[in-house]
C-alpha cells in the first residue's frame, strides 16, 4: 500500500499524534480520544489509532486507502504497536 520510507514517516506522524494528545489532555480524556481517533495522512490514506483491547498499555493504527475521496475499507494495512 505504501513504500517503506513513506511508512516510517507515518508511523513517526502516528508516534507525534499520540503523544500531542497526551500532552495536551489529562489520561483520561487522552484515552477517550485514542479510543477511536481517525486523521489523515494525504488525501489517498486515513489512520484510525485505537487502544489494543487486550492490552491498555498499546495502540494500534491501521492505514486505509482513499479512492476518490472515499474511504475503502476492504483496502488496508496495519501499522505496529505503538506503546502508550
């Protein structure tokens, strides 16, 4: 879906989304924000980050491509861990 220089710059633009929201909101809201957070990378991928169910402690990001302004959901690749 993305070369991989273009991944690790991602994965960086996750890292920085995380910790701005953390340094931003108390744990709580911050949680509350990263239950479920959607942001763009360009307007060809979304990134939803999520808090790992099993493991409150870690968060996951999934990239999505964006066809025509449409999200395609059956079009994806899933980023590593990030540690909270």
């Amino acid at each position: 879906m993305t070369e991989p220089k273009e991944l690790d710059q991602i994965k960086a633009f996750v890292l920085g989304l995380i910790a701005g929201i953390k340094d931003t909101h108390s744990p709580e809201e911050a949680d509350r924000h990263l239950e479920d957070y959607w942001n763009s990378w360009d307007s060809t991928i979304d990134i939803n980050i999520w808090i790992d169910d099993s493991d409150p402690q870690k968060y996951l990001a999934t990239l999505y491509r964006v066809v025509d302004g449409i999200r395609d959901d059956e079009t994806f690749q899933r980023l590593d861990y990030f540690l909270e």
